[in-house]
C-alpha cells in the first residue's frame, strides 16, 4: 500500500468498523494499521477488509489482516 491508498482503505475499514458496532479508527490508528500494511498489495488488502465480514464475527486487528 501507499500513502495515497489511505483514504480508501481508511473509509472501508471505518465502514467495517461500523458493522461491527465499534468506534471510528482515529488517525493515530489509521498510522499503525497502514505501518502494519504497507508492504502489502492494496488490492489484497482490500479483498481482506471488503470480505472480512462473511466469514468472521469480530473486527480485525492489523496482524489478522496480514
């Protein structure tokens, strides 16, 4: 991922954060998310967060995303 990605990884991980019933990821969170991601291609990132919900019942944590 890049810098530039942020923005929309940013927006489905607060929409799936929203499903699950829990707060907003703040900024700072946001910073250690895309540390844990960065080395990771977007396009898989994304297939993780955008599917994460039809096959578990809890939010993620950077470490399950990876």
């Amino acid at each position: 991922m890049t810098r530039t990605d942020i923005p929309l990884f940013g927006g489905q991980l607060n929409a799936l954060a929203e499903v699950f019933g829990k707060p907003a990821v703040s900024v700072k969170a946001m910073e250690v998310w895309f540390d844990a991601l960065r080395d990771s291609p977007t396009e898989i990132v994304m297939d993780v967060i955008n599917g994460w919900a039809r096959h578990n019942g809890r939010f993620p944590t950077p470490a399950q995303v990876w």
